[in-house]
C-alpha cells in the first residue's frame, strides 16, 4: 500500500504533474547521474518536455522547475523567493549550475525543447534528460526518460512498463489491512470494527504512530497557514491574463459581517478559503498537493470551516480524522485509476479531492465507513467527464473557481451521505471504474493539453 503521506506533498505551484513532479525529476537525474560516473564530466544538457508538458508546460512552469530541480532546490523545502531569485540568475546568466556538479553555459531557447508532437505510450507526461560531456558533441553521454504522474509521484520508463501483477500497488503484504477497493477497505473496517482512519493509522505501522501523525498536524499547519497566506495577499497573479487575486477581497467583507445573517454565508466563507489556496497555487507559493495543485483548495478549505475554532486554530482530532479517511479515499483513485488530469482530465484532479473531502467530512460528522464511502462516491459522480482546459495554460481560469465550487459540492455530498439510508445503487468502486474508463475514453484535447474547451474559447489577454 501507498502511505497516505504520499498524497499530501509539501511543494511549490502551480503544478504537481507539471512542477512538483518535474523538480522530483529533475533532482532524481542529477543523483542517478552521479551514481554512474557521468555528473562531474558534464558540459551540457538538454531538457525535452513531451506530451503534456510541453503543451501546458509553459504555462504550469514546468521548465522553471526543471531548471530549479536541476540547481538542487525540492519541492518539500523550496522558499519560493531563493527559488524565484536562482531562476532568474540562471537565466540572466545564461549559466546552470548543477546540483553538486559542474556549471555550464546554458540557453533555455536551444537546450529545452517543448515536443509536444511526442505523446509517450506509457503516460502524457514525459520528460527526457540528457548530459553531454561536451557542448558540441551530437551524443549523449547519459539519458533518462521519466514521467511525472500526478500528485508529485514520479516514475522511470522501466517502473511503467512493468505490467501490474494485480490493482495495488506494490509491497500490498507490509499492510496488515491491506485494502485494493472500496468494498474491501468497508469489509475490513467491519470485520475489524475500526473506523476508517484507524485503520489508514494502523496501515503505517512501518511508521511510528507519534511520526504518522506528527506529519498529519504538520500538513494541516501547511494547509492552513496555505489558506491565511491567501486571504491576506492582495495582487496580480502571473502569466498574462491579469487575473486579479479575489480571496483577499471577499475574506475583508466577510470579516465586516456584510450579509452575515444570510443562509448562503456559508457558500461565501467555503469559497474563500478555497480561492485563497489556489490563488496562492497560481502565484507559484506553497501548497500541499491534495491529491494534486490544481485541486489543492478543497481540502484545505473543509479544513479550515470544519475542524478549526473560529479563530482559525486546528481541532487536533477533528483535522486527524479528515485527512486520514481523505488520504484513504484518495489511495483509492490512485490505486485503481489516476490522479493526473493529463490521464483523467479534472474529474482526476477537483473530481477526487471533492470525493476526498466528503468521505473525510462524513468521518468527522460521524458517519460510519459505509456512510463516508457514500460521500465519496457521491462526490465523484457529480464530476463525472469533468475536462482540464485551462486557459493560457494558467492554473488559473477555471481552476480556482472550480476549487470553490468543488468544496461546495463536497460539502453536500456529506450531507447527503449522512441522511442516506441503506445501500446507495452506486458504490464507490463503481464511481473510480467509471472515472478511469471516461477519462480514457476522453479526447486528449480536454486531459491537460489547453487544445479544447475553455482554453480555445476564451480570448487570452
Ligand atoms: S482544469 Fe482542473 S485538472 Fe486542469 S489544470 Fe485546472 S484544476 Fe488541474
């Protein structure tokens, strides 16, 4: 099994397929590259983004991460100002100084192509990387295909096309509630009587518990101090389409109490505390995916509304739950399906957070695991077909507003879970089956490529 810690990664916007798994990359080379003797001799290097990388690349910044990966900065520790001042020396230099390595001359326009013509078989998102022992030489001296598969997880040419021995993911036997649907996680819970984040919780046992949820709390704080950020950064966010950062805005006239006693107050306060992550996310801060960048709204905000004191300070064992029963919900989808909005389009990406936040939402509401499950399953059937066609290739336009509305319908999925009696005809397992074939049957201009839907239909300032 996957550890739940694996879907919530600390890493800088707007992308984890298109920045956080580039920069994974990017410091995995350098270290392989080293290993075989190839690092020290290099004179130059060419960085080749296929598929969906070099059709949205420019846009999710995905040479800037590649370029950072390279320089030796992480996902997990990148300040985004040292990140944002190296860039720009290397490009203003026109020099790479590569991550315990040596320096070379560098120029974005010749050594990194964007191939977007190249759609690999074994995922939309490649990225090839070579080392040139010299700057003339025609030949490689060392070469590397990778490909970033959403959520920040990355895997080599070799590890994809390792046929699956069944539909979990390896090291199944190291869990001792080792679970590869929904119904056997429901089967276990019952069997077991455990609630579902107690057993996620046990499913770590390689882990000490204090350690699994140490990190749990620190990715709440990450999350939350995400949302603040957000409320309270008034601007432009970058790229080109003048988007002007609306979360700052709404939270001052909702902290007045305009319109306070309205029912629909609630809509507003789930609205800005998801557009704050994601406009955040857009300006290039720092996010946790969850599952992914685009989508990393959703759960934050339920966070902050639902397992918080007013004032904003986390409920210890309301935020635990929420993430451990989302985390589990999410293993699901990555398990048996896709979280990459290249493979799935957005039903892969606000599609699962949304059905993660309900089934967390339900748990922390009290409903049993059937009843979570419930919400979960409601929660991606609504998003069924949901397309990415993000305009400028900007996680911006719809991907903000699309987190906000995702939150809403989380919300009302748990809701609807909760007065939910009996077996629902629809079962979760049903819903992840149904997402995978839809986004497989989608047409690749709405999975990641800005060539379909909004992307061509809005005019790009
Ligand atoms: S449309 Fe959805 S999947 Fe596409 S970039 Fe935006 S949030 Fe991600």
């Amino acid at each position: 099994m996957l550890s739940v810690l694996d879907l919530f990664r600390v890493g800088l916007g707007p992308s984890s397929s298109h920045t956080v798994g580039p920069m994974r990359i990017a410091n995995r080379f350098l270290r392989e590259a080293r290993r075989a003797g190839f690092l020290a001799t290099a004179q130059r290097i060419e960085i080749e983004l296929q598929g969906s990388l070099a059709l949205t690349g420019i846009g999710h910044g995905t040479d800037k991460a590649v370029i950072l990966g390279l320089l030796g900065f992480a996902p997990e520790t990148a300040e985004p100002d040292d990140a944002e001042a190296a860039f720009k020396t290397a490009i203003a230099t026109k020099t790479l100084a590569l991550a315990g390595g040596p320096s070379f001359p560098f120029r974005p326009v010749k050594d990194i192509l964007y191939r977007g013509d190249i759609v690999p078989d074994l995922h939309p998102n490649g990225l090839a990387l070579r080392l040139y022992s010299s700057a003339s030489t025609e030949t490689p001296d060392f070469t590397r295909v990778y490909y970033s598969t959403g959520g920040g997880f990355i895997a080599s040419a070799r590890r994809l096309a390792r046929p699956a021995k069944d539909d979990v993911v390896e090291d199944r036997a190291r869990s001792p509630f080792a679970f590869g649907s929904a119904a056997e996680l429901l089967a276990l819970c019952e069997a077991k009587e455990l609630a579902i984040d107690a057993l996620i919780l046990a499913n770590e046992e390689d882990r000490e518990r204090s350690e699994t949820v140490s990190q749990i709390d620190f990715i709440t704080d990450t999350m939350l101090a995400c949302v603040d950020r957000g409320l309270n950064t008034d601007g432009i966010l970058p790229g080109g389409l003048e988007v002007v950062r609306r979360a700052p805005d709404l939270y001052r006239k909702l902290k007045t109490g305009a319109g306070v006693n309205e029912r629909e107050a609630l809509f507003d306060w789930l609205n800005v505390y998801a557009m704050a992550v994601n406009e955040e996310n857009a300006a290039g801060g720092r996010v946790v995916t969850a599952p992914t960048n685009g989508a990393a709204g959703i759960l934050p905000a339920v966070l902050r509304h639902y397992c918080c004191e007013d004032d904003g300070a986390p409920i210890r064992s309301k935020a635990q739950r929420f993430l451990l029963v989302a985390g589990g919900i999410g293993l699901l989808y990555k398990q048996r399906a896709s979280i990459s909005g290249a493979e799935m389009g957005c039903q892969g990406e606000v599609g699962v957070a949304c059905s993660m936040a309900a089934g967390g939402l339900a748990a922390v509401w009290g409903a049993t695991p059937a009843q979570c499950l419930a919400a979960a399953e409601i929660g991606m059937e609504h998003n069924l077909g949901l397309t990415c066609d993000p305009v400028g290739g900007l996680v911006q336009i719809p991907c903000i507003e699309r987190n906000a509305i995702g939150t809403v319908k989380a919300v009302n999925a748990a809701r609807l879970a909760l007065h939910q009696t009996g077996q629902g005809k629809v079962s979760l397992d049903q819903v992840i089956e149904t997402m995978r074939q839809t986004g497989l049957d989608m047409s690749s201009k709405y999975k990641e490529t800005s060539q379909g839907g909004l992307a061509v239909n809005v005019v790009e300032c």
